[in-house]
C-alpha cells in the first residue's frame, strides 16, 4: 500500500510503538501515591514535557485529552465567555464547527465564519472586523487538513488581544509538520492530536495559556488539575510523548517532503488535463495538496486508486461517508461539481519517490477510467 492519508492518520512510529509496549507494564493508576503509581505519574510528566516542547510550552500549561476533537471541545466550551458571538473561519475542522455552532445557538448571539481568499489564505483584518470587544471567544485553525494552507494565526491573535477576545487555535494538522509556538503566537488555547504525527489514537492535548481561566468540562476527578476527569491513558500518553519529540527532532525533514509533494503535484497537472490545485496560492503544509479533477467524483476515484493499492482521501475523514462536497473547497469559491472532484493526497516523511512515481504512473488510467465511468452513467440517466 502506498499510504497519501497522512492527513487523516498516520502510520505508528516504530520507537513509539516500542514505547508503548514498554507503558503497559505501568498498571499503576497515575493518582496513586504508592510506587506503583508513582512509576505511572513519572512517565506521564515526561511525556508532559516532551509533548510542552513540541509547541514551546511550559509542561504546565500542557492537559492531556482523548484526542484533538475532545480538546477543541474542551477549549470551545471551557474557554469563551458566557455571552457574545462566537468567530471562526469558514474552513474549520467539524470539530470546531459543531460545537461553535451549539455554543452559538445556546448565547443566541450566533457565529460569524470568516471565508479565506480564493488563494486559500485568510485575511486577518477579517477576523478583526468580526470580532467586536465582548465576542465569546474566536476559533482559528493553525492549517487547514483539507487543502494545507497555514493560516497567519500570530497576526491574528495580536489583534484579537487588543481586543481582549478569548483566541483557540487548532494546531492537530500543523503540530509536526511546521514549527509551533504556542507563547509566541500569543493564542490563549491550541489543540493537538498524537495520532497525526505518528503516535498512537486516542490521545491529545490542549496548551493552556498560563492563567487563562479555563473551566472543567468533564467533572468527576481531579486529574489534570481537575480540569479533564478520568484515569489517564498512561500508555497512549508516554507513546504521544515520544511522538512529540520525534516530530520535533524531524522537522527538519519538512523540505524533502515537501519536495515529494511538489513532484506529485506538477507531474499531475503535467500529465492529466482538467485538474487543478485548490487552495495553491497560499502558504501550505509541506505535505499536503488537493487536487480538483473536473469531470469525475473524488470518491470514485478514490476507489480505483484504493484498488491499486493507493490510499488518499476526499474532504476531511471525520466527516466522510456523505456525498456532499466539502464545505471548505466550496469556501474557496468552486462550484458544488468542481468541489465534488477533490481528492486530497497527504504524505508523511516515510513516503519515497519510487513511491510517487508510481502513483504519477497510474493515475492517468484511473482518472480516465472514473470519467468513462461518470459520462456512461450520464449518458443511461438521458431520457
């Protein structure tokens, strides 16, 4: 299998994997002051760290979650006022949009969301004029999954903080791709997910700007300073830490990668004719480019190339299994058709070029094969 769904998951590092093994064995619940426990404890406030790091946090401004859609909730619900409206772009993950959207039906002072430029870039006097003194919190997304643009989440905070609006920024798709910086970015609260840089599902963590008054939303315990309840996931913890600091370590890497990326990129406009690059103007994640193939549905093509042993991906995989075309290519000003022929390819640093070659090698088979296919079935609907 060649694997371009690196946006979605990512393969599980093998030094990560090793880690975990080794966690298991710490059966200690992590509250508990005997050794045992202690042990547990231990390995959790490395990991605490190591994961601190990674965004240029202090460990205690670090608070392990599920995932990064429990911390978008955490920080969403936890993090805005009691009243106002609530800002966001147009392109969020639904993990932002659903809860903005109760936040906003519950205040009664509705949500503004921002749409980006064609090019794909948001404008941060945009957000400014939406976001008015008193607005509940804004929600700002660091790079989009869909079509990798990096927003410019440091201006943006700088001027939402004149106006004392509460800033959350989800870095799940930037943290290990591009460098992070939580304090100098200014953001009050920001999201990652260790399952998007190689370490294990089930786990993530909100950066909590020091003495910013968050408040708990899963009662129950005290664990995390009694702002996230429950036993903590030792072992998914210590494999995210260790992720953390390999994601680090190999950022490096991002230019080799995005070399690989650009190759895919041009030999498919080279070689296929009505496909474009969405959201290609903009400053983008290195790994990260989606295609608009005109003439075919992203998930008939995804299918031909899954049968060829090659997996990509078509809008965001929380929200797939829905026919609709993606609310964030449609952002960008395409219409539903063209929207309906996004198919996104997302690579990591263990993809080769032997490997993208490949991949530029059967493509033109499997895109002309997807608009027989789709001008046969308009041609039988013909009355």
């Amino acid at each position: 299998m060649i694997y371009l769904d690196n946006n979605a998951s990512t393969p599980l590092d093998p030094d990560v994997r090793a880690a975990i093994t080794v966690a298991l064995d710490l059966y200690g619940n992590p509250s508990s002051v005997h050794s045992d426990g202690r042990r547990a404890r231990r390995a959790i406030e490395e990991a605490r760290d190591d994961v601190a790091r990674l965004v240029g946090a202090r460990a205690e401004e670090i608070f392990f979650t599920s995932g990064g859609t429990e911390a978008n909730a955490l920080a969403i619900f936890g993090g805005s006022r009691e009243t106002g409206r609530v800002v966001t772009s147009a392109v969020e993950h639904p993990s932002v949009r659903e809860p903005v959207s109760r936040l906003a039906g519950e205040s009664g002072a509705g949500a503004v969301a921002v749409d980006p430029e064609p090019s794909g870039a948001i404008d941060p006097e945009r957000i400014l004029e939406a976001s008015p003194s008193g607005t509940r919190l804004a929600s700002v997304m660091a790079a989009n999954n869909e079509f990798g643009a990096v927003f410019p989440v440091s201006e943006i905070a700088r001027t939402l903080r004149a106006r004392n609006v509460p800033f959350h920024c989800d870095a799940v798709q930037a943290a290990g791709r591009i460098p992070v910086d939580a304090p100098g970015w200014d953001v009050d609260l920001l999201s990652i997910s260790a399952h998007k840089l190689h370490g294990p599902k089930g786990v993530g963590a909100l950066y909590v700007r020091r003495g910013f008054p968050l408040r708990a939303h899963t009662p129950g315990g005290g664990q995390e300073k009694k702002i996230r309840g429950g036993t903590e996931n030792t072992a998914g913890i210590v494999g995210f830490g260790v992720a953390a600091r390999l994601a680090r370590e190999r950022l490096p890497e991002a230019g080799r990668i995005a070399a690989l990326r650009d190759r895919l990129e041009s030999g498919i406009l080279a070689t296929i004719r009505q496909t474009r690059v969405a959201g290609g103007v903009a400053p983008r994640l290195p790994n990260t480019t989606t295609i608009l193939f005109g003439g075919l549905s992203g998930e008939a093509l995804l299918i031909r190339l899954d049968l060829e042993g090659v997996a990509v991906s078509v809008g965001s995989a929380c929200s797939s299994g829905t026919l609709a075309p993606s609310p964030a290519i449609l952002a960008l000003g395409y219409s539903r058709d063209e929207a309906r022929g996004a198919v996104r390819f997302s690579l990591s640093r263990w993809n080769t070029p032997d490997e993208i070659d490949r991949v530029l090698a059967m493509l033109p088979g499997a895109v002309a094969a997807a608009r027989d296919a789709r001008s046969t079935t308009a041609l039988a609907r013909t009355p």
